[in-house]
C-alpha cells in the first residue's frame, strides 16, 4: 500500500474510532442521558462520576485527534479503555462481546494512528523478515 493510501486509510479509521466514542460514549456522558448513568450503576461505579469519565473521555479523544499530541492522547486512552476492561471483568460479564470490547477499540484506535502517523510507523515497523 503506498504511503498516501495509508495516511488515508488511518484518517478514516481514526474518525471511525472517534465518532464512535463520541455517539456510544461520551455524548451519552456529557449530555447526562440516563442510559449513562444507568451503565455505569449497573458496574458498580456511583453515578455522580459519570460526567466526570466523560469530560476525561473527551480530552483523551481530543488529544489523540491532534496530530502533535496523539500519540499521548492514544496512551491516555489505551489506559482509560484498560480500566473499562478490568471493569467488565471485575463484574463477570461475556469475554468476547464485553471484557475484550475496550481491546478491539484499542486496537482499532491505535492501526488508525500507525497507518496516519509515519514515525509511528517507523519506530514499529511490520516487515516480512524474520
């Protein structure tokens, strides 16, 4: 794939990536819609922090959407999505349709970022060679 094609392909994956959390997560959060609250009940978190993960969800999102910071903003993310996974497995709920769901989000977020990002590229290269 040449490299205009790649840069591309990561612009659609990261506004995937990150209408998704807009639509599924955060707006539901910041517009104090009760399914928010009512989620978040149902994990055992108190709803008076709901406003609050969302406010932190968005500034992940904004940082990782700025090309000079989201690299941190990937990071920031990757450890909020870690601790929405020992959530779902701290509560006992389905492997693969719950507990991994914050790993494929990961791993969407972060193949947006390597395919748009050529440092990132360079420092993890996939080659075909041993």
């Amino acid at each position: 794939m040449n490299a205009s094609a790649m840069v591309w392909t990561g612009r659609v994956l990261t506004g995937l990536f990150a209408l998704f959390m807009l639509g599924a997560s955060i707006a539901p959060k910041l517009l104090h819609l009760p399914v928010a609250a009512e989620t978040l009940t149902g994990l055992g978190w108190p709803p008076g922090y709901v406003l609050l993960i969302g406010i932190i969800e968005l500034t992940c999102l904004v940082l990782y959407l700025i090309p000079r910071t989201s690299v941190l903003g990937a990071v920031l993310m990757m450890g909020l999505l870690g601790g929405a996974m020992a959530t779902q497995v701290r509560v006992g709920n389905p492997l693969f349709s719950h507990e991994l769901f914050s790993l494929y989000l990961g791993l969407f977020m972060w193949g947006g970022l390597w395919l748009r990002n050529p440092r990132l590229r360079a420092l993890f290269p996939i080659s075909r060679e041993p």
